[in-house]
C-alpha cells in the first residue's frame, strides 16, 4: 500500500488537486500469468476553485537534428525507448504569420527571434520500433517550457501526456507544474501539430488554459485537522473508529472499501459536536486490506488502512 500524489488531469478534471492511495498485490490467473502485479486506487482529491489565470497561446519549433532515440536494451522494453529532444518556443502566431513550416533552419539554429526554450523527453510507444509512424500515438512525453512573458516576467511550465503524429491533430496533455508567477497553477494545455520545420523537426502550437490554486487551502487545512483513530488494526470482528476535530452541521459518511475499491460498508450521520465514535462489524468480510474513506459533504476529508484477519 502506498500513497502518491495527483500532479494533473486533463478534461472534466483539468484542475484536479489530490492523492491517491495504490494497493499493489500479487494475481496470478489465466488472464496474468506472466506475475506481473495488480493494484487498484482510491483516489482523494478536490477541484481548484478560482478564475482563469493564464489562457495563452505558444508556438514551439522543435529542432529535428537534437533528437536523442535510444534503441532498446536490458533495461527498457520493446516500445519504452527514450527519447530526448529539444527546441525553442515563440511568440503566439508565429507559425500563422510565417508558415507552419519556419521556425528552425536545417542545421537546426532558430530561423527567428524565440522567446524562450522548450525541453521533452519520454517514452517511444511504436511497437515496431518505426520512427517514421504516419498516424496516431507514438510518445508519452514531459515538457518544459522556459520562456520571458511580457506580462508575467521568467516563467516556467511543465506539462505531461500523450503526442500524436498526424498534421492538425491536436491533444490534451496536463499541466503539472510551474514556477515564479505561475507556481501552484492547475490545468491543461492543447497541443496541436501544425508542421515539420527544415530540421526535420515539428511545429507545435500550445493553448493554455491553467488556474491558480486559491478558495481550496483552507478546506485541505481543515481535512487535514480531522484526526481518525482506527482500534484494533488489524481486526477480526468488530472495528472501532473514533473521530475528532469534526465541524458541527455539515453531514459526513464514512466508507469501508475493500482492494478491489468496492464499497463494503457505511455510515452516514450529521456531526452535533467535535467528536464521533462508530462502530463496525467486519466478522463476515474476507482477509485482506480495506480503505476507511470519510466524506464531508460529498468530498473526502481523510482515510485510514486497515487489514482484517481471522
């Protein structure tokens, strides 16, 4: 069992804040039976509430002749090769005001005046190993963006996602990170190709779309200052939990769920002071690790592991 943090997501959760819990364990079957490990997770996070900060347009032109493709070895497997590539960021409508193709002349110097730099390096996923695929996934990459902001001054942003060949095909990838101006910013970027420069490299335009983290410190502070108390652990029968620093008014529930992540069990009950005592009988449910997951209001505030035992 471990816990990881949420850096990003994209769509409906573009602005996600959070962690998640990971239960790995061993399966073997005939659908598994190379070892491998199963793992299931339970995610806790909430939504960053706040206006948009940053909706911006950047053209990058990637300089072809940087790229470094490692060939597979003992170490990453058929289609996990990695790939190293750099290239220099422009202003918004570069590539309309000078063409798709501009950008980077073939010895792979800037053909304009860039704004900034841009760094990618990820995951080949072509199965056969082609660097010449004409269509559809291809990598599973980081980005860095370095670049001066006539508004916001140095900035960075980082992204994380999927890249597809096909001209004007266009991606959603997360933001997972930036610095100065833009530090604990949450959201998506749109990543679109819109040609292939005199190095052999692609152009790419970025659409910004990221919100600052505000309106959500307070209500982390306050999950973060519910304690729960889980007695015995590991359990055999009965499960006892005690909850403090609750807030008054606001209905709760807490879960019990099992590796699989199905709910076994709950109890729903609206606080009238600081403190709640519940009670569980776990004699029926099967060896293994359980998730105690409590919500306020619909949103999850805390958890707690448990194993039952014979």
């Amino acid at each position: 069992w471990s816990d990881r943090t949420i850096i990003g997501g994209t769509g409906t959760l573009k602005y996600i804040r959070g962690d998640l819990s990971v239960i790995n364990y061993a399966h073997l079957d005939e659908q598994n039976v190379t070892g491998c490990c199963n793992s299931t997770h339970i995610l806790r996070y909430e939504l960053v509430e706040g206006p948009l900060q940053f909706g911006k347009k950047l053209d990058v032109s990637v300089n072809g002749l940087s790229l470094i493709f490692d060939e597979p070895n003992d170490t990453s497997s058929s289609y996990g090769a990695t790939i190293v590539l750099e290239g220099v960021v422009y202003p918004p409508g570069t590539f309309d005001d000078y063409g798709s193709t501009s950008g980077m002349l073939a010895d792979g110097t800037p053909q304009l005046a860039p704004i900034g730099k841009w760094n990618c390096r990820g995951w080949w996923f072509s199965e056969d190993q082609d660097y010449n695929p004409s269509e559809g996934l291809f990598s599973i990459t980081q980005q860095t963006f370095q670049f001066d902001d006539p508004v916001l001054g140095p900035v960075q942003i980082m992204t994380e996602g999927k890249d597809f060949i096909g001209l004007n095909e266009t991606v959603e990838k997360m933001v997972t990170g930036a610095t100065d101006a833009l530090k604990g910013h949450r959201g998506s970027c749109m990543e679109t190709l819109v040609g292939v420069n005199a190095s052999n490299g692609f152009n790419f335009t970025f659409d910004f779309d990221t919100r600052q983290v505000v309106g959500i410190k307070d209500a982390i502070d306050k999950a973060n200052s519910i304690s729960m108390t889980v007695f015995p652990n590991p359990a055999r029968d009965m499960l006892y939990v005690a909850l403090t620093e609750l807030e008054s008014g606001p209905q709760y529930s807490l879960q019990i769920a099992d590796a699989t992540g199905r709910l076994v069990d709950q109890q729903t009950f609206s606080a009238t002071s600081e403190k709640q005592d519940l009670y569980f009988n776990i004699s029926t449910q099967p060896e293994g690790w359980y998730a105690l997951v409590l919500k306020r209001e619909g949103l999850v505030v805390g958890s707690k592991n448990f194993s039952k035992i014979k």
